[in-house]
C-alpha cells in the first residue's frame, strides 16, 4: 500500500463498522505484514481465511508469511490449499466451457471467407 499511514485507521475503521467484512482484514493483514508486524499480520489473515475459506489470496498470504517467519510446516500447509483451490477452479472453468451449450449456427473459419480479387 502506498500510504499505509492512511490506510491504517480507515481500515480499522471499517473493521468496526462490519467485522465481518473479509477484504478490510485481508488488506489490514497484508499492511501488518509490510510493516513487519507479523503476529498482528498473521491474526488478521487468520481472520480472513474464516470469513472466505475458499479465497485463494488469503491462503497464499498466510502461506508467504508463515514462509517469512519460518514456520514451514505451516506454509506448505498454506500452499497446498492454495494449489487445490486453484485446481478447484480451473476444474470449474473447464466444466462449465465444457458443458456450455454449443452454438446452433456454425462459426465461420478464416477458409470459409472468400478471397479476395
């Protein structure tokens, strides 16, 4: 963040007004980390990770921080729900465009275009 001296109380600020508001704990935690202020960081990403425990940002945050405190165990826990999340997700993606209903009419192909005289 470019001005966490800003950020800092409007964050804590919406935290207050809804607790329960994932992104405001994610960027507080994120802000608590680049001010090296990890045990803080590190309950604020908990935090929102029980908010949206699908949220493969909030995983890969806590994946990272516990790497940078040396908790190694922890980060590769972190890292494998990261990487089953995204695998989740591009499972979806590829469903649904797979199951997506096909079009009725041909496309045209760049061979099918006429060429010019």
């Amino acid at each position: 963040m470019n001005h966490p001296e800003v950020a800092l109380p409007l964050i804590k600020k919406a935290i207050r007004i809804n607790p329960g508001m994932q992104l405001a704990h994610l960027d507080l935690g994120i802000l608590y980390a680049d001010s090296g202020r990890r045990e803080d960081a590190l309950r604020e990403l908990k935090v929102a990770a029980r908010i949206s425990p699908d949220d493969v940002n909030v995983h890969w945050r806590l994946a990272r921080l516990y790497q940078a405190m040396g908790r190694k165990n922890e980060a590769t826990l972190e890292f494998n729900k990261t990487k089953n999340l995204t695998k989740a997700a591009d499972d979806s993606v590829f469903t649904k465009i797979h199951n997506a209903p096909t079009k009725s009419k041909p496309t045209v192909g760049a061979a099918d275009i006429p060429a010019s005289k």
